[in-house]
C-alpha cells in the first residue's frame, strides 16, 4: 500500500468575495460615527452625507452633515464643511438652524430646556464665543469664555447644564474644560475631575467595534484573518478580498445590526482593491464558507514523490505560486518554523 502525502495550502490572503456576505450597496461606504434604533441604522458616509438604512435594506440619504446627539427621542446632525447649518434628521428632516455668516466650530451641538448650544465663529468675531439657539433655532445670545479656547473636543449636557472639553493647538496642547449655567448665564473654568463626573454614562452611538446578537459577540479580527468572526464561532465569517494600505492590509469594518443580521462596511479602492459598500452577514448556516478551498478542479501534479521528500537547500527559495489575479508569491520558512509569503515576479 501507497503512502500519500496531501498538502492543503490555505493562503488568506487570496480569499474572494465567496458567499460569507451579501452586497447591500456598492456606492455607500460608513465614514463615521452610528447611531443604532430599532426601525434601522443612521450613519456618517464617507462623503459627507447621513443615511439610512432601515429593516427592508433599503439605504436613504437623509442629509448633509455629522451625527451629534438625540434630544427628546429626535436625531440631530450638523454640517460645518460648507454653511452652518442644524438639522433635525429622523422623520423628516428639518433644517432649525442656518447661518453662512456664522461656523459652528464645536464637535457637535448640545440642548438643555429645549434650547440649542455649540460653539461658533462668527463673522467678524476674533474669538470662539458659545452660542445659545431657541428652540426654533433663534440665536438668544452668545457667551465669551473665560479662558483660552481654540479646538473644541465635546460638548455636552448634564443637570441642565452645559459642559465644554476644549484643547489648544500647538506643540504643547493644554486642554480646558468649562462649565454654563443657562440660569445665571456664565461660564466658568471646573477641573479635569470635575468636568469627567459630568459625562453621560451612556452614549447614543453604536460601539462598532463589536456587536452583540442574540448573545453571540461578533468582531472583526484584526490578528489573523482580517474577517468577521464570534466569541463562538472564531473561523472567519466573512470573505473579503484583503487589500495591502499604508497602514496595513484593509479589513472591513462593523456598520451595527438590525435585529438578527450584522451589517459591515468595506472600502479598498484607495488602496488598490476593488471592492467597497455596504455588506450583510448572513445566516449562521453560512459559517465557515471562507475555509472552502479555491480550487475545485481534479489535482494534476507536474511533479509527483512517492515516497520521500522535497528538500530546498537555500533558506531564500521556496515554492511560488500564482494568485487568481495572476500576482506572484514565494512561501519560504523562517527561523521559528512558521511559513511566509513574500510578492515576487512570476516566473516565465
């Protein structure tokens, strides 16, 4: 009897858009923060625009603009790129608040009392000032600080007050933190203690780093396969194609969930890929699918060993192959034992 020696090389590498994941939308890609409800997602495109995507899959731009807070059970988002513009996002969206004479320079807006406060410039102005809107978006008055001010990081409300993180540029950055009163209308300086006991213990976003179904906790591994797995489930999930960045081999990213199905978002085109928008995961029946080999035709080896060894003296050679894109690979071994891949011409 024949001894047979079969080699099974899985290279991730070359894994494909397989079955791991449906396509939702190619043009729309997340660029931002998410905001989870119950009918479906709100999210920042990378273009600049707030979409949604609701339970029938059916993606929707909303406006121009960035996610900043809810309010008495409504959405708000803010545009600062092109005019100052607040606008109340779910339902219909409505514009509350539009200046092109004044920037709204703050991360985002804030409400206490039905009232709207951001830190802006205005024209004309020579400093930040803390602006306070009225319900429909009527500027009452602006507040000086009393103390430097020139990069705000959040701004917040608690108790029915006002709360302002704010950093100074420049090499040697100082970071401040105030405090309004809307009732006495003054802003003072509080400590860096004083002003992390004021911070929601809750944020309206999603946390997209991992999502939570049903009890099963999916995230995206970023040490091995680049691909959507679970606490219970570690083998990789989905089948992206991986793309190498400046920063590394692009993997896809999570957008939230809806129910039972997890949504990604994948973008590669900047870095020489070919695939990006918006994916669903789909049934845990398709767990799995990325281990599938490649390759389903007969083997037809040019070289067949019954009965020894392939042995490469040179530590620098190896076995080449060929990607389904026709790129070239060189698998060699390094001192720990584990195999690597290193780009090289193909031969002729």
């Amino acid at each position: 009897m024949k001894n047979h020696c079969i080699l099974f090389i899985l290279i991730t590498g070359f894994w494909n858009l397989l079955s791991g994941q449906t396509l939702i939308d190619s043009n729309i890609i997340r660029g931002g923060s998410v905001i989870c409800k119950t009918n479906g997602l709100y999210f920042e495109g990378s273009d600049g625009i707030i979409y949604f995507l609701n339970q029938s899959e059916t993606i929707t731009s909303i406006v121009p603009g960035q996610l900043t807070m809810e309010y008495n059970g409504s959405l708000y988002a803010y545009d600062f790129q092109s005019i100052s513009r607040i606008s109340l996002i779910n339902n219909m969206p409505t514009t509350i608040f539009n200046d092109p004479n004044l920037s709204i320079y703050s991360r985002g807006i804030t409400a206490v009392n039905s009232e709207y406060y951001f830190v802006g410039f205005g024209l004309g102005e020579t400093e930040l000032l803390l602006y306070r809107l009225s319900s429909s978006g009527v500027i009452i008055n602006d507040y000086q600080f009393p103390g430097p001010i020139q990069n705000t990081i959040r701004i917040h409300e608690s108790n029915n007050k006002v709360y302002i993180f704010t950093n100074t540029a420049g090499p040697s950055v100082e970071y401040y933190y105030y405090e309004f009163d809307p009732i006495i209308n003054t802003i003072v300086s509080i400590s860096e203690s004083n002003y992390s006991s004021s911070l929601p213990t809750t944020s309206i976003f999603c946390a997209t780093d991992e999502v939570d179904v049903n009890g099963e906790v999916f995230s995206i591994d970023y040490g091995d396969h680049f691909q959507l797995t679970s606490d219970l489930n570690p083998v990789p999930l989905t089948c992206f194609e991986l793309v190498q960045g400046k920063g590394g081999t692009i993997a896809p990213f999570i957008l939230g969930s809806i129910g039972s199905r997890i949504y990604l978002s994948y973008y590669s085109y900047a870095s020489g890929g070919s695939i990006n928008g918006i994916y669903r995961y789909p049934e845990l029946a398709n767990e799995g699918l990325c281990e599938e080999p490649l390759c389903d035709q007969d083997i037809k080896p040019d070289v067949h060993i019954e009965d020894g060894d392939v042995y490469l003296e040179e530590s620098c050679r190896g076995v080449v192959f060929t990607t389904p894109d026709g790129n070239c690979y060189r698998m060699t071994v390094n001192n720990n034992g584990d195999l690597e891949t290193t780009f090289v011409t193909c031969p002729n």
